[in-house]
C-alpha cells in the first residue's frame, strides 16, 4: 500500500507496493511514447549547437500539432484562435517542451526504478528532484484524464459503474496520482 510523502531534512521519502511501482512505470512509459516525436527523415539538418541550446526550432520548419488527444493535451496551441501564431508558437516551443516532459518522466522513472531495489519499496527524492515529480505526476494525470473524459466543463469523474474494467482501473490511477501528488506537495510546503 502506498504511503504519503515525508519531508526528512532535504528529502522526501515515500513507499510503493511493487504492483504500484509497475503501474506507474508503465504509465511513464506510455507517456514517453506519446511525447516522443519520431524524427522526420526529410527534415532539414539540426544544427548541433541549435539542438545543444535547446534552439531545434530555428530550422525555419514548424512541427505539426498533435493529432492524439493525449499529445494535444500536454502540448497544446499557444494561439487558439490564431492559427499563424500558433503555428509559429509551435515552432519554437514544441521541441523543448516535449523534451522538459520527457525529462520530467524519466526523474520519476529513475527514481521509481531505485525503489524496485529497496525490499520495502521505498523511494527517496531529493528536493531538487521534486519539481520533475510534481510536473510528471501532473502530465499523468492529464494523459489519464483524456483518457476519461474528464476536463475543466466536466462536473469530476465519470460514474464508475459506468466504465469497463480497464477505464475504471485507470480511474482508479487517476485517483491515486491526484492523492499523491497533493501529498508530495504539502510534504514539499512542509505542512
């Protein structure tokens, strides 16, 4: 059973069941897939040191949006009702946004990867660890909330009674990561 986060001196530790360590890596992984944009062939060469500075946009070729719902939810338009400005927006943002969540997800893996080693399941995270964990539990719960239809016009969670075996699982995760990403941040306030 998962326990919530504690603040011990400039760590936060917490403990995962192995099941829960596999769930939420396998999430991760999911996520990674979604965020990961498969290098285009006819693209034109990156300039080593655009891609080194983050800068990969300054080819001059705007990649185009998302069209999975997860991915146009995490990487959403700058610009919704300017679709030139968007497209320019996506330009110069899109690279290093994906690449900052991809980042974030691969600390929490790293880190969930660690407790698999530890008998008891337990995890411990530096503070300046914490803040990828904060933003990769978010984009989780974002991924899994498209998957169940929740957004800001819906009144919560859909009825449980009303969802599949594997919807109403991932309701659950959903629940779960809601409950533990509030705790990491209280234990973060160090309330």
């Amino acid at each position: 059973m998962a326990h919530a986060f504690q603040r011990v001196g400039d760590r936060l530790t917490t403990q995962l069941e192995p099941v829960e360590q596999m769930l939420l890596g396998q999430l991760i992984d999911e996520l990674s897939d979604v965020l990961r944009r498969p290098e285009d062939a006819d693209s034109p060469a990156i300039d080593p040191l655009a891609k080194e500075l983050g800068l990969e946009g300054l080819t001059g070729v705007a990649p185009e949006p998302p069209d999975n719902p997860v991915a146009k939810r995490l990487l959403p338009d700058g610009y919704l009702d300017d679709p030139i400005a968007a497209t320019e927006f996506r330009r110069y943002t899109d690279d290093s946004l994906r690449a900052s969540k991809l980042a974030d997800a691969e600390v929490m893996k790293a880190g969930l990867e660690a407790a698999a080693d530890d008998p008891n399941g337990r995890i411990e995270i530096e503070l300046v660890e914490a803040d990828h964990w904060v933003r990769a539990m978010n984009d989780l719960r974002l991924a899994l909330g498209v998957e169940l239809g929740i957004t800001n016009e819906s009144q919560g969670q859909p009825d449980p009674s009303q969802l599949d075996e594997q919807m109403s699982g991932r309701a659950m995760l959903y629940d779960f990561l809601t409950w533990w990403q509030d705790g990491l941040v209280i234990a973060l306030m160090g309330e």
